[in-house]
C-alpha cells in the first residue's frame, strides 16, 4: 500500500500533489493582464488610529495615487511639495546609478559580489522619506536606497562593497550588507528574514522606554516563509509594538516566484489579517502611494496605535545578484511588460506635469549623478579593492568576536600572523 | 559535599562577594532569583522575558515576585515562540536594553538557533562593534528529573562550538547568583545552563536515596546583595594529586561523592565557564596529577569532553602517565524509564577511575 500499488477495494480519490509553477518561462510572450490594477484615488483612507479591520479591505486591494495621466489623485495624495518631489527623484536616481557603477565594478573584478535594486528603488527611498531620521531600519540586502535617502556617503559605500582598508566592517561581511549606527541603519544578515523580529524587539524596548522612536524592516516576499515573520508578527499584535513591516513582494526569490510563497492563495498584505494588525498594499512603483503608505503606518505607530504589515508590490527588474542570470528561469519580456511602470519615470512624469521639472534637467541630473558616483569610486579605490592587499590588519580578524580577547583567540591570532610571515618572509607587497 | 573552611575562603576571594550584605541561606533557585533582583534594581536597562516567567513567576520559580515589584514592562510573558524571544532580544540588545530572556528548557532552544548563533553572536563582529547584543539567555538544562527526552537534555557544546558566544554552568547557589550576576553584566551573548537536578539541593549520583536539599551546605550561604564571579574562572572543588577531574554543573557534585567514597585523591576542578575556558587552571592541576578525567551528562560524540581531551593531550602531553578518560552520556536520547541508565553515575565514574588509576 505504502507504494500506492495496492489501492483495491477503496474508492477514495487519488491525491494529487501541487507544485507552483510561473505563468512564464524563457521565450514565453508574457501578458499580465490577470494581475488587477485598481483605479488610482479609488481607495479609501481609513485614519491612522483606525480599528486594524477597517484595513483589512485595502490587503487586498492596490494602493495607487499616480495616474496615467500623471497627475497624483485620491485620499491618499501625500501633498508633498516639489521640493521634497525633486528629492526623492533624485535620491531614487542616484541609487540607480550607483547600481550600475557597482554592478560594472564587479564584472570588472573590483569586488566579489553586487546586488541591484533596478525597480524597487520607491520602496527604499520614499519609504525612509516617510520615516524620522532616527527612527530604526532593520533592512534586508535590496535597501540601499534607505542609506541613500538618509545622505549615507557614496564612499562608505563603496569602501564597504571592496572590503577595503577604509571598510568600516574590517572587511568582514559580504559586499552590500552595510550597517550605520550613526543613520539608525542596523546591521544587514545574510540569514533571511532574522531582522522581523529583531524590528520588533527594537520597537518593544522603544516603546517600554516612553521613547518616540519606532522601527521600520524590509524583507522580500519569499522570506515571508521564514518562521521569523509569524515570531515577529506575532509578538509586534501581542505587544503591540511601534513596528512597520515592509514586504517587497517584487515576484521573484532567486529563481522562485512568488508562488513558492504563497501569492497564488492570498496576497502579503492578508498575511496581516489573521493577526489583526493593519496591513496595507501599495503600488510599489508609485512613489507617492509608497511615500503615504509609510508615512500612514509610522503615524500609526507613533500613536500607540499598533504596527502595520505593508505588501508593496513591484517586480525585480534585473537578476537577484550578480551571480544570477535570470534569464535561465523568466521570461526577459516581463520587465518590459511589467503594467506598474517604473518609479523614476513616474515621479519624473509627474513632476513634469506639475511645471516643476523638465527633460532637460533629468538628463543634466542624470549625468551629474553618474559624476557623483564615478568620483566617489575613484576616491573609495585609493583605499583599495577586493583582493589587492589593502585590507584590514591580521589581527582584526580576531576582533570583535567578543568584546575582549580570550587566549583561544590571541593564540589563533598569533597563528595567523606567523602563516602570513611563512608565505610573504619579505613583506608582502602592497 | 561541603568543602574545608579554607578552599572556602580563598573561593570567596576570587569572587567580590566582600560588601554584598547579609548572607542568607538560599537553593539554586532563590540565588538566581536573588541575582535577577539584584540587576532589576542597579540597571534600569535590565529586563526579564520568557514564557510563564511573569505574573506565575516561572515553572521553576526563578523569577517568582519580580514581576510585582518592578512592574509588567519590565519582566514579561512572551509568546511560546523561542525563535520571537531570542530574535526581539537583538533587538532590545540594539535598542541599548540587557535583555535576560529564559528558555523554559534547555531542550526548547532550538527553534532560536538561527538568532542566536547568526545573529547574537556574530552581530558585534559584523557590525565592527556599532551594535551588540548584550543578552544572557538562562535556561534550565540536563536530566535526572523523569524529564524523558525533551527536557533532560544538555546541549552545551553546541554552543560552545559557535564563534561569538559565551557558555556558562554554575554548580553551586552562590557560583549561580555570581555568575548570573556577571554574565548579565557582560557586553557579550552568554548562555547560561541552570542544571535543574540540583536547583534545590546537591545530588551525589545515587538515585535511590532520599534527595537532598541545600539547608546546611556552605555553597547555599549567599549574600542578599550583588557580587560577581569573574567569568573564564574555575573553581578548585577539592585539591588532590591522584588525577584531575574536570566536570561542571551537577557532575561536580557525582565526582566529588564518588572520589570520597572510594577514597581517591582526586583533584576536582568545577569549570564553571566552559568558553572562554579556564586553561591555565587545567594545564596546572593535571601537570600536577599527570591523570585526567573528564565528566560530564551530555552525549559522548562531539561533546564538550572532547574538546577538553584534545586540549589536554595537545598542551599536557608530556605529564600524562595514563590515557586521559572520558565519562558521559550515551549517544542516545535521553530515555524516560532507563534515565539512570543513560546517566554517568557512580558505577561509571567509579569504573573509570579504577581505570586511570591502573593505567
């Protein structure tokens, strides 16, 4: 019976075991239009100190402001003005740059390792916008654009990205897990979905202090498998934590879509409702609809009100890294048909529609940005590059392991200098 | 098991126990809560946090009456979710709080692996010191209590083999109070294993005698106010030049019994930290007794003895008159009706010891 050859006398129906497979595959024409796109405006905007319920309806529906006709519409318009529009454009575009500089610095073997954010740069950018400054972000790997909207320099950046002698890491971590104290920038884990709860823990002892700050995290929508977001949803409803989680469902995790996570039964916003804690889903390519989403759950937050789980949705426009080639798996016609857009041209767009903004002076900013970031790769490459003996000294290494050295580790260390001694007997070179 | 008056005195002395008040006679249990209330009262950022250790005071009582006196933010219940305490402990750890989550048992921990071993212990070196995460995760661990498998066991030396973390295990109430005390204090991640069999009283291995209590043994005399025991530091249980014995938790208290009864001079070292080891303490008492002996109640393969033989043999070689010998635990579950069989009582310490002396 166990192999199923022996089923005589039973009428019971056969199982069947279902495994997600995409829409689209490589080479597969691709149209989205199953995926439903709400009128921009038509959603409702409950108050910031609303029962968690009357969110429940927008978890499954998409929070828009921008139109096509580029104009900002609806409740939930942020109002922002050109000033802080121009900014966040800029901010978006100089994340955009800078990932092309650094995706090309690792083809070129200045570093190991690079990851772009082509598509989701509103999430990051106008989502820190929305937040204090000092107000607590628990990123995953794809939120350089949060470093960027709090003024994090370029240098430090790339410092980081080469492990390089000025790596304020000491060379320790994989390129792009930055960490800034000073910006309220928590250390970034290349274990998944570890910093829910750690957001959590960082909003309850805010909270138990009478502290305003609250805490902000990212995760993919992939790692909302991971049993850290039940643990970090869990304790945020029971203690009800300032926290916002932020989901960037951007449909792919590596190579698995989105359904290997459960988008074909319900969508990440509803994972908030079985808590009852507010959950909203927000057209992630809409940087004003990101912008009020964020500010509208960190006003609620603030006020005691409670956390709030925000699905936004986009779509990974380029690989997972740069050690994947996402053409082995999806179809390159997506991006192209992707029916959000792409957050720069739409703030541009509606800038431009506002009298505030031209094509003339992106193409200036543009190039001003791209100025920006090849000074800064130029100044950061003084202090070396991945590989080319200019990191931190030996006995870094043994650093930081505990506050103090204990003599297992003084011993190793000694052992390592005196490998290095062995190898290079004249010096190594630098 | 009450050691001589002076090996007493000159414990005492490596501690800081001077001007820690009055003394009080206390079991394992009241030394940690005493320690808990100590650190509640100094440090404003010290807070308490584990499942069932609120209003009802914990399934051990350790953390009985701490809730009414310094208030539900300050020492809570939690939702059973092991990987949710450790992982929102980080996060107080970042915020600046000193967390004290408890496990409820040892055998429940493993759901919060991945919180502690990716990220409490390695957030100080990946963050280049910017955060830390000054946590003490206190759980009750190891057997003898009918616990079956699920809440005997004793799972030290997978931690001890994590880079990053701190691994302690008081035998006695006033190691317990100083060391909780200390590690609480410390700026790193530190587990800390309360050996549950003898919470309320020392137990000598024989199991079918009536259980002991800590009324009347010098250990269980502590003072009411704070005092540290520094961590990396054994305790000379008794001095002797047969062999060295290196145990911690509960085994010290079965070694010592056994050791008497057959009247060997051993020499008993209570490691008390297991990482960062006190090394200089072993490489000292067995180049002395050129005899080791290692015991302890967790699985054999991979166990922490392991380390301690290899660490022996690579720096003592050369004073070693016999193989050194390991007692443990069989690398099997923790079984419920054959408890004492799995566990390395007197028959098989007594067995080994006949060994090392033969050899």
């Amino acid at each position: 019976m166990a192999d199923g050859s022996d089923d005589k006398g039973s009428n019971r129906p056969k199982l069947a075991l279902h495994v997600p497979e995409p829409r689209y595959r490589p080479g597969d024409t691709v149209d989205f239009s199953h995926i439903p796109i709400s009128e921009p405006g038509a959603q409702p905007r409950p108050d910031e100190a609303a029962e968690a319920q009357e969110t429940f309806p927008l978890c499954n529906d998409l929070i828009r402001v921008l139109g096509e006709d580029n104009a900002a519409h609806g409740p939930w318009d942020p109002r922002l003005d050109a000033e802080t529009l121009r900014g966040m454009l800029r901010e978006m575009a100089l994340v955009r740059a800078f990932d092309n500089r650094m995706y090309r610095a690792q083809r070129q073997g200045k570093t190991s390792f690079y990851m772009k954010c082509t598509g989701e740069e509103a999430t990051s950018v106008c989502a820190t916008h929305a937040l204090a400054g000092d107000d607590m972000i628990f990123p995953s790997y794809r939120q350089q654009g949060c470093l960027i909207a709090r003024g994090y320099e370029l240098t430090e950046m790339i410092n980081q990205i080469y492990s390089n002698k000025a790596d304020k890491l000491k060379g320790r971590q994989l390129p792009i897990m930055y960490c800034s104290k000073r910006l309220s920038f928590f250390s970034i884990s290349g274990n998944l979905a570890t910093q829910l709860p750690q957001a959590t823990g960082f909003a309850m002892a805010s909270a138990s202090k009478g502290d305003s700050r609250i805490a902000a995290t990212w995760v993919g929508e992939g790692s909302t498998a991971e049993g850290d977001f039940h643990s970090a949803l869990t304790f945020a409803t029971v203690y009800n934590a300032p926290v916002i989680f932020n989901v960037i469902n951007n449909q792919w995790a590596i190579s698995s879509f989105s359904g290997f996570a459960g988008a074909e039964r319900a969508t990440f916003a509803a994972r908030a409702i079985g808590y009852g804690m507010a959950g909203l889903r927000v057209d992630g390519n809409d940087p004003l609809a990101v912008f009020a989403a964020e500010r509208w759950a960190a006003d609620r937050a603030r006020a005691n009100a409670g956390p709030t789980l925000i699905e936004h949705f986009t779509y990974r426009a380029e690989g997972h890294s740069t050690s994947d080639d996402p053409s082995a798996y999806r179809s390159a016609e997506e991006r192209t048909e992707w029916p959000l857009g792409d957050p720069i041209m739409r703030l541009k767009n509606h800038l431009i529609q506002l009298g505030e903004w031209s094509e003339e002076q992106q193409e200036a900013m543009d190039k001003e940005l791209d100025e920006h970031v090849r000074a800064s790769m130029k100044q950061a490459e003084k202090n070396g590059i991945l590989g080319h003996g200019l990191h931190h000294p030996f006995h870094t290494m043994f650093e930081d392991v505990f506050e103090e050295l204990p003599w297992h580790l003084e011993e190793q260390a000694e052992q390592a200098i005196r490998e290095r001694k062995i190898k290079f007997p004249e010096g190594r070179p630098e | 098991m009450t050691p001589p008056a002076e090996t007493m005195d000159q414990e005492r002395q490596t501690g800081e126990a001077k001007d820690a008040g009055e003394t009080r006679e206390m079991n394992m249990i009241e030394a940690i809560n005493s320690a808990l209330d100590n650190m509640l009262e100094r440090d404003d950022d010290v807070i308490l946090l584990g499942e069932d250790i609120g209003y009802f005071g914990g399934v051990f009582r350790c953390t009985a009456g701490l809730q009414e006196k310094y208030g539900k933010t300050r020492v809570f219940d939690t939702p059973i979710s092991e990987c949710g305490i450790i992982g929102v402990a980080v996060g107080m750890g970042a915020y600046g709080l000193r967390p004290v989550p408890e496990i409820q048992f040892a055998d429940y921990i493993y759901p919060g692996l991945d919180q502690l071993i990716s990220e409490a212990a390695r957030l100080r070196y990946r963050s280049a010191a910017e955060f830390t995460a000054p946590m003490t995760v206190r759980s009750p661990f190891g057997g003898g209590i009918f616990g079956g498998q699920t809440h005997s066991q004793s799972p030290e030396s997978i931690f001890t083999h994590v880079s990053g973390l701190k691994t302690v295990i008081p035998s006695t109430p006033y190691d317990a109070k100083g060391l909780l005390i200390s590690c609480i204090e410390d700026n790193d991640p530190v587990i800390f294993f309360e050996p549950k069999r003898i919470y309320n009283g020392p137990f000598d291995g024989y199991y079918d005698k009536p259980a002991k209590s800590w009324k009347g043994f010098d250990e269980a005399q502590v003072p009411e106010g704070h005092y540290r025991i520094p961590l990396g530091k054994a305790r000379t249980v008794r001095e002797g030049d047969a062999m060295t014995i290196l145990a911690y938790g509960t085994m010290v208290h079965v070694v010592e019994s056994v050791t008497r009864s057959k009247g060997v001079n051993a020499e008993i070292l209570d490691l008390r930290t297991l990482v960062p080891l006190d090394i200089e303490a072993i490489e000292e008492s067995v180049r002395k007794t050129g005899r080791c002996m290692i015991v302890h109640e967790a699985t054999r393969t991979s166990g922490f003895g392991s380390e301690l033989s290899a660490l022996v043999q690579e720096r003592c070689f050369y004073h070693l008159e016999a193989p050194i010998e390991r007692v443990t635990g069989f690398d099997t579950p923790y079984p419920h009706s054959l408890e004492w069989a799995y566990f390395p009582g007197p028959v098989r310490i007594g067995e080994a010891i006949d060994k090392l002396l033969q050899d």
